[in-house]
C-alpha cells in the first residue's frame, strides 16, 4: 500500500491553476491503470521524479508528476490534463 502526500498550498496552487486536486489525483493513482515514465527534465542527483499518465472518467488523460519519498510514500507534485 502506497502512502501519498502532498504539499497543501502547492494543491491549492494546482487546482487554481489546473482545475484537479491532489485527493482526487491520488484516488486515481491507485486504480492500477497508470502509465510511469521518468523525468529526465526535473530529476536531480538526489531527487528522482516520475510523471504519471493515467485516463480519468472526469478530466480524461492527465499528467501526475510524482517523486518516492521512500518505499511507502510517494509525493504528488502537479497534476495536469494532457
């Protein structure tokens, strides 16, 4: 079981700007049907993200970028539509 967290002015931020909160992001996330990809463009040496291309019944194709904080716990970053 993956834990997700998430930074909460940062979800405001994105639904502000994108329309998808990060509670609706994670629900999606977890329906097994999610395609991952690394991030060359965004990872550092010591941080490495992954984007997230999932089909939603609400937004259709959206883009979650994620990084693992650990083995249990993964980080929502952003969540856009594609």
């Amino acid at each position: 079981m993956v834990n997700f967290e998430w930074d909460e002015v940062k979800n405001a931020e994105n639904q502000e700007k994108h329309g998808i909160a990060f509670e609706y992001v994670e629900t999606v996330l977890v329906s097994g049907n999610v395609e991952f990809k690394y991030d060359d463009e965004h990872s550092m040496l010591d941080e490495h993200r992954f984007l997230a291309t999932v089909m939603t019944k609400d937004y259709g194709e959206i883009v979650v970028s994620i990084v693992d904080i650990d083995e249990d716990t993964t980080r929502i970053i952003s969540a856009r539509k594609k």
